[in-house]
C-alpha cells in the first residue's frame, strides 16, 4: 500500500511550499474512518484513497485537493460528518469534499446519447469548483484501475457509464493523459478479446516501432538541424488502444490497414519556423495529397493552433507530424482544454467559447500566483448557470431553465403530466409547486385524473 511519504514527496517536488501538515492530518483522519474496510479485491479500503491522492499529488494538485483526495469517501462510508471535516482542515476541505459526494449520490442510467450529454453538463454545474470534478476523476480513474475484481456485468456498466460520461468530461478540460487512460482501461473491460488482440498486435512489434520512432526523430533532426530554427524539440508516439480501435470500427479496416498509428510532434519557436519546417519535411518526404491542414491560419473552434501534415515517411510508411510553437504546444498541453471541441462532433456554441476561455485563464492565473489562497478564489464555477438538471424516477435527466418549479417538470414530461398534477415529491418528499428545482434533484409527480390546471 503506497505510503503518505511518497505523497508528500510527489507534491513537495511540484509545490515545495505546500502545506504537507494538512495532507498528513487528513492521512491520519481518512485512515482511522476507513480502518477495518475493504474492497472487493480483498485490500485495505484505505488503498483507494491513497492512490486517488497520489494521482492528485502526481498531477501538480495543491494540498486542499491532494487532503481531499485522502477524505473523498469519509463522509459517504463513515461515521465522519461534514462539520468535523470543516472543524479539522477548514472550509474548502469541506466544500471539496461535500461536492465529490453529491456527484458519486447519483447515478447514470438511461442510455440515450443526449441523456449521457445532459448529465455531464449536470455534473459539471454541481461543481461550485473545478476541483470537485478532477477529484472525482483521480477516483474514478482508480476504480477503473481496479475494476477487475468486480463482477463482470459490474465491470460492463461502471466502464460504459466512464467511456459516456467521465472520459468525455476529461476530454472536455483538456485532460488528454486521464482521457485517453480511461479510455484504454473501457475499451479493455467492454471489448476483451479486441483488446487482447489489438494489444498482442501492437506489443509483437513494440521493438520495431521504436526503431522506427527512433528513425523517424533522427532523420528530422538531421535535415531541420541544418537550418536555424531556434531550440527545436522532436517527439514520436504510438497512438492509445481505444483511438486505433475506432479508426477500425469506424473505417471498417484491420489492424494492419491502418497506416499512421504514430505521431510525431516538431515543436519550434516561432510561426515562421513552422512553415519553414513544413516545407523541409514536404521536401524530405512526400506529403499524402489531401491530409495537410493549417490550424495556425485557420485555429480550431477552441483555439488550437498547430500545423498537420501526413507524409511517406521511411519504408513509405504513412506518418502524422504536428508542427507547433512552444507557446502553442504548452497551450495544447497543459491541460486547457486543448481537445475540448477538436474532434468533436458539434460546433462550439459562444457559450462554449466563453467557457473555454475561461478555463484557460484560470490555468494562466495558476501560474502566476504563487498564493495557492489567492489562485482557489478564481476557481469558483457554474458553467451552466441558465439551466437546471433534475432526475425522472427513472434516472432520465432533464434539463429545465433555472428557477423552474415541479410544474414546468410536469409540463417537460407530457401536457397531460402538467395538466393533471396535483402534488410533487423531490428525493421522496412532499414539496410545493413553487419548489425551484435544484441540481440533481429526483422529482417524481403526483396527478389527479380529476385535476386541471387552476387560475393560480
């Protein structure tokens, strides 16, 4: 079982001036609540949370998301309550960990498309702060880790309801590392024998495709190292499992149809030296007609700006090359929603972009402040403040104005549903209809075959 030494160490290397007392409290804390608990793979419970901290730790978090991640689950499976949590390491500990138990409350069942989109944005508008929603990740990446020791039909529905709702989450705020690992780990829990085969395939010439990276890195280095292109970087990399398995569903084609499973990145200091890079690599090798695009002319919806090409690489194998500044590549990079609307399959609403926006100057703001206090009172969020989402007793999501009440839900339902309503629960309680429905709310409504809508 990792040890809170090797947490405090991996945040210590990113944030050397990290509270460690607060993360330390919050082990001692978390290890008690969870003594005598176990998961299913016969481990201590205290594993978990460890390992959601570490992933935390490893990723740069500071100490109130790192102590969460220790205390994430102490009020859903202990005797802890949320007053002691505030007591012990203050407000925001509280807040963080009040959100991440209202988000892992509710589940996802309907499996409607619209329904897995209307229940992200619902989870994203719970998240009064965007850590809530990277806890939630860092656990459910564990889980997902982990999920071999669950029953298979359980393995089936907690990777599905991942690949609809926490993966494409992730790939929504730029986390592309969680986004494509989580992904790889449904892809092996959904399609077993597709991913053994796919995995044995890319495994037998592992040796050989890094000769070949290898190759590739060292030709362009020797032709672009000829010209002044400033402090060039270059980096080669097989794409992830699940991207290879969608080509070849979504094409119809094999394993070994499928041309460029690496891409390689040439990473430059300015515009210019892009386009002369381009043109050195075109002259090296020939470009495959059709498959340039110029996303620094023209950038994507979210902004990303790099230059595309495929060409005939050595042994007239097609290769991906991304060229890039080193200004576009951090923005691609660290984690600012870099993918959010790049292939996705609709257009970026103004919203979005404001949204997106936003993001990225929060990130820009963690770097600049070297006040950890002064960075977390720019993180408050509410990106769908207009809308409201609420459950049917069936688990269908609803999306509603905000300040809608029982009877606009009635109404959302069926006419009829609206017409004959006479009462409304909300989690099973009795509630007037001039409730305004909240975030995650189950409303469920009583009608009256014999009732009308009245003056009031």
């Amino acid at each position: 079982m990792r040890s809170i030494d090797s947490i405090v160490s991996k945040m210590k290397e990113f944030r050397p001036q990290a509270d460690s007392d607060m993360v330390v409290r919050a082990y001692h804390v978390a290890k008690e609540a969870h003594s005598g608990q176990t998961r299913k793979s016969g481990d201590p419970y205290f594993s978990h949370p460890l390992e959601v901290a570490y992933i935390l730790a490893s990723h740069r978090m500071d100490e109130e998301t790192i102590a969460t991640g220790l205390l994430h689950d102490v009020v859903e499976d202990t005797q802890i309550s949320l007053e002691e949590i505030e007591e012990k390491f203050g407000d925001q500990v509280k807040n963080l960990v009040d959100g991440v138990t209202k988000i892992s409350s509710i589940s996802f069942k309907s499996k409607d498309i619209r329904q897995s989109e209307s229940f992200r944005k619902m989870l994203l508008a719970m998240a009064q702060d965007i850590r809530v929603i990277i806890i939630k990740l860092a656990d459910r990446l564990h889980n997902m880790r982990t999920l071999t020791h669950m029953k298979e039909n359980k393995q089936q529905v907690i990777a599905k309801e991942t690949l609809d709702i926490y993966a494409p989450i992730a790939h929504r705020l730029g986390i592309s590392w969680l986004k494509q690992e989580l992904e790889d780990l449904c892809f092996q829990a959904l399609h077993q024998e597709s991913y053994k085969k796919l995995d044995h395939e890319l495994t037998s010439f592992k040796k050989e495709r890094d000769l070949y990276i290898a190759k590739v890195i060292d030709c362009v280095k020797k032709e672009l190292g000829q010209y002044n292109l400033g402090a060039m970087e270059v980096s080669g990399r097989p794409k992830h499992l699940y991207s290879i398995f969608r080509k070849m569903e979504k094409r119809n084609l094999d394993f070994d149809q499928i041309t460029d499973l690496i891409a390689f990145r040439i990473v430059v200091d300015s515009i210019p030296h892009c386009y002369e890079a381009l043109g050195h690599i075109h002259s090296l090798w020939k470009p495959v007609p059709g498959r340039f695009k110029d996303y620094i002319a023209l950038p994507k919806a979210n902004m990303y700006q790099s230059l595309h090409t495929t060409v005939f690489g050595p042994e007239s194998t097609r290769i991906e090359i991304q060229i890039r500044t080193h200004t576009m590549h951090q923005f691609a990079e660290e984690g600012v929603a870099a993918h959010w609307i790049y292939k996705t399959d609709s257009a970026a609403t103004d919203k979005e972009l404001s949204q997106y926006a936003w993001i990225k100057q929060m990130l820009d703001l963690q770097e600049d402040l070297s006040d950890s206090h002064e960075f977390i009172e720019t993180v408050k969020i509410d990106l769908y403040s207009d809308e409201v989402y609420v459950f049917t007793p069936d688990g269908e999501v609803i999306e509603l104005p905000r300040g809608s009440t029982p009877i606009d839900f009635a109404y959302r339902i069926h006419t009829e549903v609206g017409n004959r309503c006479k009462g409304a629960k909300v989690g099973g309680k009795i509630v007037p209809l001039k409730y305004q429905l909240r975030n995650g709310d189950v409303v469920s409504i009583i009608t009256d075959a014999n009732s009308k809508p009245s003056k009031d």
